[in-house]
C-alpha cells in the first residue's frame, strides 16, 4: 500500500517523516523484540535523524544498517555511517539512550574482493538477515541507495550486499543492499525532496515507467511504502 504525503515546507515535511518513522517503529516493537531500520545518508537524511532524537521511544530495541556507502573509511566526511553517528547515535549514546554497538557499521575493506561485504552480511545475519524498516532518498535519476537505473546494480540478484567501481554517479566505487534485501522490508519511507528530484518523481508516478528505469519504484512491491514530498503532483 502507497501512501503519498505532500507539504511544500521542506523543515515540516521532513518533521512529519520523521514522526511517521518513529510511529511505525513503535508498531513493530509493540509486537517484535527488536527492530533492523537500515537507512541512507544525505542532507535531508540527516534531518529526520535530528527531528528523531526528541522522540521517546525504546532505541535500546533498534538496530540500524546502513543500505549504502562510498567505499570509504567509517569516520570519513563523506560516510554514510559516520552521518548517522553524528547526527542520531552519538547524542543518545551520550544521554544513554542508546547503546553505540546498536548501529553497525560498514567495514571497507579495500584489499579482499568482497570489500567487506561479506563481513557485513554475517552482522546483518545476527540479526535475521532482514531489515523491518527502510529510510530512503530518491536521486535525481530515481535511485535509491546505490541501484542506479539500468544499471547492473539493480539488476544483480544477489541477496545481500554488492559492491561496484562504475557508479554512474560519483564516486564509482560503493556498496549497495541488494533489490531483494531491500524488499525484505515491511515499511518504507522515501523522499523525493527538492526540485532537483521532480524528473525522478514524475517517472516515479508513470505506470509505463519500469522499476529498472526508477528504481525507487521498488517500494511499490512493499506492505507498507510512503513517499515523503514537496512536489505537487505532476497534471500531465
């Protein structure tokens, strides 16, 4: 089921989705021990994870995944991880709201040909090798996480995590969940924020337009999918 919120105030917009993930995190832990949320990174990521600290809510209970990441080391500024740290784990580790060990990181390492990723399955397999929740952000060409369209990325078969060095967007070199890890979720929140995105949002909303060509359409498949947006819709 798809739900569709629009607000054109970006800073309410996000609050909202912010709101909206912690309602469906409570949903899950009113009937789970624990729930996986993996999320992206960006701006407008980092945000929700601001607007989230305020929220009371049991986040000894959540363990967080990363879906994608430049291959880069954990406290690089471009790291998807150290973003989530900075902005979510860190403060509530400080008030002991959360344990640190709640948020896992991925591992880079650049000399195995895996570059880590099979470290990182067997932490996510501790965990039911499943995510309950995923977080993410549209980009400007439909990607989500590092899928691109038409690409190999969302194409592989693999459940788990890939790894690429021709990213169609910069830099070449990430790793990626799996389409099927992905769609191992219940709920997902996706963005498309910003007028930069309406191209992405307008083949989000064509039927004709195959998931290979917007890969954020994956959420379609999912129980419970809601997009977050400052776009009105398209009268086309």
């Amino acid at each position: 089921m798809l739900t569709i919120i629009m607000e054109k105030d970006q800073d309410r917009l996000l609050r909202k989705a912010a709101q909206h993930l912690c309602e469906k995190i409570r949903g899950l832990l009113a009937r789970q021990d624990q729930v996986n949320l993996a999320v992206s990174g960006g701006r407008n990521v980092s945000k929700i994870f601001q607007e989230m600290q305020g929220e009371q809510l049991d986040w000894q209970r959540v363990q967080f995944f990363i879906i994608d990441e430049r291959l880069v080391p954990v406290d690089h500024p471009d790291s998807n991880y150290k973003l989530l740290q900075d902005h979510f784990i860190t403060p509530l580790a400080q008030a002991k709201r959360i344990a640190s060990g709640n948020a896992h990181p991925f591992l880079f390492m650049p000399a195995r040909p895996d570059r880590g990723t099979e470290d990182y399955e067997r932490v996510l397999a501790e965990h039911g090798f499943r995510y309950d929740i995923i977080l993410l952000s549209a980009g400007e060409d439909g990607h989500v996480g590092a899928l691109y369209p038409d690409h190999h990325s969302f194409a592989n078969r693999h459940h788990g995590f890939i790894v690429m060095d021709d990213s169609p967007k910069p830099p070449p070199e990430r790793m990626t969940s799996s389409l099927s890890l992905m769609q191992t979720a219940e709920v997902a929140l996706l963005l498309f924020v910003g007028e930069a995105k309406r191209g992405a949002y307008e083949k989000f909303q064509d039927d004709a337009c195959p998931a290979s060509a917007c890969p954020a359409k994956l959420v379609l498949t999912m129980p419970d999918a809601t997009v977050f947006t400052d776009l009105a819709k398209s009268q086309a």
